[in-house]
C-alpha cells in the first residue's frame, strides 16, 4: 500500500467506508476467503472511529490472521483497487 499516495487513499477509503468494495471487479475476483477477509476489514473501518489510517495496518493484520489469508494479499488487494 505504500505505491499509493496518501492522499488517494484516504479518500478512497473514506469513499469506500461504510459501501463496501461488493460490485468492483477486482473484488469479484478474489476467492471467497480473501472476500470474506476484506468484507471484514471494511466492517471494522467502519467501526472504528477517526483517525483509521493510523490503525489500517492493525486491522489488515487481524483480519489476516483470522481468515488465514496473508497480509501481503489483503495489501494487493487494496493496491489493485486503489489504482484502478
């Protein structure tokens, strides 16, 4: 995620905070245990309360750690959506 620039992804991801990533391509793309990790991530962004950027890198690691999936993916992940 450190591709991105600072300001693109916050407001990407303050865009994307309580909608959630469901009709983008690249999220159609993923396997259901990476989709099931990022739908997680997103429902903790949305829980947790101002700054989240502060706090992203702890929730991509949870979220990893929890469905198994690595948190080099889950950044992919988010650096494909991101660019796009």
């Amino acid at each position: 995620m450190l591709d991105l620039s600072f300001k693109k992804f916050t407001r990407e991801l303050n865009e994307r905070r309580f909608d959630g990533p469901q009709s983008s391509a690249e999220f159609k793309k993923l396997s259901p245990t990476m989709k099931t990790a990022v739908l997680d991530i997103y429902s903790m962004i949305s829980k947790t309360s101002d700054p989240i950027i502060s706090k992203i890198d702890g929730i991509i690691k949870v979220a990893s750690k929890k469905h198994g999936v690595s948190t080099y993916d889950i950044e992919d992940y988010f650096d494909n959506e991101l660019i796009k």
